[in-house]
C-alpha cells in the first residue's frame, strides 16, 4: 500500500475557491482505481491550510493518478490562486494492523 501525505496553504481571499476545487478533486480521485482513500481535511487553528491523505493500492496506480490530465489542471488551477506551498510525499506501508 501507498500512503501520501499532502499539504497546501491557501490565500485568505482564495480560501473558499480552494475548498471548493478541493472537494471536486477527492470526489473524482475516489472513484479511480486503486484508490482506497483521498481525504482533504483544513487544520481547524489555521484556516485555510489543508491536508491531504491518500492510500493508493500500488505506486503504478499512483503514478497513473498523477498522469492524468484532470490532476494537472488542479495543480495549475490551485498555482493561479496563490499556492506556493504545494508538497505531497508518499511511503510505501507494510500490511496494515489495526490498533482499535
């Protein structure tokens, strides 16, 4: 499994505009294959700074996300309100276990 970790902060006056393409991301990201989750969550002491956590099958499936045409509009579409701060790391997890 694959585990990305993504964050971004959004301009004040963009910040709504941000949550609005964000949520259109996650909800076409989740119906790709090999997509087990994609979750955008805004850290709630400091609006407009958001998190992003996937876990993808296998980095192929990935890499094929991150290949499509839709996924660079969003980068360019979040650049052109004032994200500079765009990073996403991925790992590569052993079998998960659960804890609770």
């Amino acid at each position: 499994m694959i585990i990305s970790h993504g964050t971004l902060s959004a301009p004040t006056e963009h910040t709504g505009q941000v949550r609005v393409l964000l949520t259109q991301i996650a909800q076409a990201t989740r119906q790709e294959r090999g997509c087990q989750l994609y979750v955008v969550s805004e850290i709630l002491e400091r609006p407009g700074h958001f998190l992003i956590t996937e876990h993808w099958d296998s980095m192929q499936d990935m890499h094929t996300h991150l290949a499509l045409p839709g996924v660079g509009e969003a980068v360019a579409a979040v650049h052109a309100l004032g994200i500079t701060d765009l990073s996403i790391i991925a790992f590569e997890a052993g079998a998960p276990t659960k804890i609770m």
